[in-house]
C-alpha cells in the first residue's frame, strides 16, 4: 500500500497534465489546472470511488470558495484516512491556498494509492462500471460548475427526480467511453503480447537449431561447438557465459585444433 511513499519515488514525477486527464476521466469533471481542486471535494471523491460509501459525499461541498467551507472537506478527508487507518499527513493550510505545487503533490501521491488499491485495468474496469461519479455528487451538496454534460438544475442543493435521470444519462454515456477505452487498451497490449511471444518463438526457433548443429557428431568436439554449447547451457544469469566462452577458446592449444582438423579431413578422405 502507498500511504507512505518517498519524495523521490516515481510518483512524483507524474506531470499536472496526466494528473488532471486521471480527474477528469474518473471523476467526469472539467477541470484545467491543478488549483481547481484545492478545496479537497475532489480528493475526497477519489477516496469514495475507491472505497465507495466511506465517504459521506452529502457533506461535501464541490462549490467550496472560502477557506473555511475548503477546511470543512478536507476534515472530511481526514476523518476517512483515520478510518482506513491511512498514514498521510494532510497540509491543509497550504493547500486550501491554491498553490499549484502543493496541490499537486498531494494530488500525485492520491493517484498512486488510489492506483495501488485498484490495482490494474480489470479492477479499474470494475469500479467504473460500478460506480457513478455523478451520481454520487448528485446525492451530496451542489454540483461543481465545472462538470461535463451536466444541466445547470443539477447545481442546486435538492435534486428531484428529473435532475437524477440526466445525472443516470450523463454517467451512463461517460461509462460507455470509458469501458470502450479501457477494451480498446486491452486488445493493444493483447497484440502486443502476441507480437513479442512470436519474435520470442522465432529466436527461440533458431537457438535451437542451432544447438541440433553443434550436437552433432561431426561437430560436438570442435572447440567452437563447446564454446557455442557453454552459452546455451549456462544457468548463471548474472555470469558473462560469452567470457567463459571465450576464455575456454583461448585455452585450447591451436596446434591440437589443427591435429584434429588433420584426423578428420583424413577419415572424410578414407570414406
């Protein structure tokens, strides 16, 4: 698990540009800069879909504009991370000052733990198709401005039935995006993996081929065909098989190469 992660660790290096893509893809917002989420309604979405019903997203603002709404989610926040027993200390003086820098650090460390918790593209897959990130903002508090394929109607406090059937459509159109995405991600690396077990196959192919040559009777005491044969056969990993190769080839005594070669050309001519 990733509550603790170091400062140097590659999470860090993840750009605001594929920071903001990740929120707005999951969460079926609009947002075009890092400080748009300083008020932790965001944060605190992200922890709900992944582990959803944790959060009572009722109390959360998205419309928070002052410090004192911004402090009141992110105490949300952190009455979560005490429940999940999640070890991160929360900056939220900083943070509720729209820095960039310090919200995007936070926010890059959120989508590492998050990731860690989801855990690749099938459960991903899962928690989209399970989980309605506007609905869920529907049933707490007003909606944020910034929302994709949302009415203005869905911004009030009280949402009536009308209101919850365009928040079913919104979810329902970004899911089949997102699911059409995620397969369309799946078939790639499918034919990725397809391509790389042929090549492997073919070189494989002619490794082996190559050993049948050097097993030979008419080669298996050449020199080379040990040297070839050390190579193939070598367990250790780590140990350069081409230096033991070498080294055993400069081991043998050319003059006994040649006395071999002799022998052999001459039982080929007695044949």
């Amino acid at each position: 698990m990733a509550s603790n992660i170091g400062i140097m660790d590659s999470a860090y290096f993840v750009g605001r540009n594929e920071i903001l893509t990740w929120i707005n893809n999951r969460l079926q917002l609009n947002l075009s800069r890092i400080e748009e989420a300083a008020s932790g309604a965001v944060q605190c979405q992200m922890m709900d879909m992944t582990y959803p019903g944790v959060v009572p997203m009722h109390k959360v603002n998205f419309d928070a504009k002052t410090e004192y709404d911004m402090i009141q989610n992110y105490k949300i926040l952190q009455e979560v991370f005490n429940k999940l027993k999640i070890e991160k200390p929360l900056e939220v003086n900083r943070l509720v000052k729209g820095r960039p820098l310090d919200n995007l650090e936070f926010l890059q460390w959120l989508k590492r733990y998050c990731d860690s918790v989801n855990g690749g593209i099938m459960n991903e897959l899962d928690h989209l198709l399970n989980y309605n990130p506007v609905e869920r903002r529907c049933k707490g508090g007003k909606v944020p401005k910034g929302s994709q394929k949302l009415s203005k109607s869905l911004q009030a406090n009280n949402l009536g039935p009308k209101q919850g059937k365009t928040c079913a459509v919104a979810g329902a159109t970004y899911y089949a995006g997102e699911v059409q995405a995620l397969t369309k991600e799946m078939t790639d690396l499918k034919l990725s993996m397809d391509l790389l077990e042929k090549e492997r196959d073919f070189y494989f192919g002619k490794l082996r081929d190559i050993e049948i040559l050097c097993q030979t009777s008419e080669l298996e005491r050449i020199p080379m065909s040990v040297a070839i044969k050390k190579i193939l056969y070598a367990a250790d990993a780590k140990e350069s098989a081409l230096a033991k190769a070498q080294e055993y080839l400069d081991s043998v005594d050319v003059a006994e190469i040649d006395d071999e070669a002799k022998v052999e050309i001459e039982i080929e001519a007695d044949q």
